[in-house]
C-alpha cells in the first residue's frame, strides 16, 4: 500500500492505496471529484521528491503527495 496526502485547498483524507505506478493512481485519483479537479494543476512528490514520469513504479510504503499550486500574500 501507498499513502497519498493532499495539501492545500484539496479536501480529501490521507489514502492508502494499492496501485503499481503513477499512471494507475492518477487513474485512481480520478474517480474522486474533489481530487479529480485538481490533478491536471497539482505536482506530484514522491518520497518528497517531485516526479512527473507517469511509469514511475510505486512500492509499498512509499509516500506520494499531491501538491496544488498555492499563490497569496498581499501587495
């Protein structure tokens, strides 16, 4: 199993998941409207290190965060 965190505006609990790379989280990810929305913006960090190979294969225990882009702050 995996563990995938979302951060910011993403309301949506920790996952534990059993997928065998990126490309079948993000399928998995998907089937979820409040993540869904957000995938095609959002960088993907496994491990803490950003990953954008979709083939990327996961094991158990690894940790995928899910990182939306954030802006703010006053001018």
């Amino acid at each position: 199993m995996i563990h995938v965190t979302f951060l910011g505006p993403i309301e949506e609990q920790v996952l534990e998941l059993d997928v065998k790379n990126l490309r079948e989280l993000k399928e998995a990810l998907e089937k979820i409207p409040a993540v869904k929305k957000w995938l095609h913006i959002s960088a993907v960090a496994l491990n803490d290190t950003i990953c954008e190979n979709l083939d990327t294969p996961l094991k158990s225990g690894d940790k995928v965060v899910i990182l939306p882009p954030v802006c703010g702050g006053e001018k």
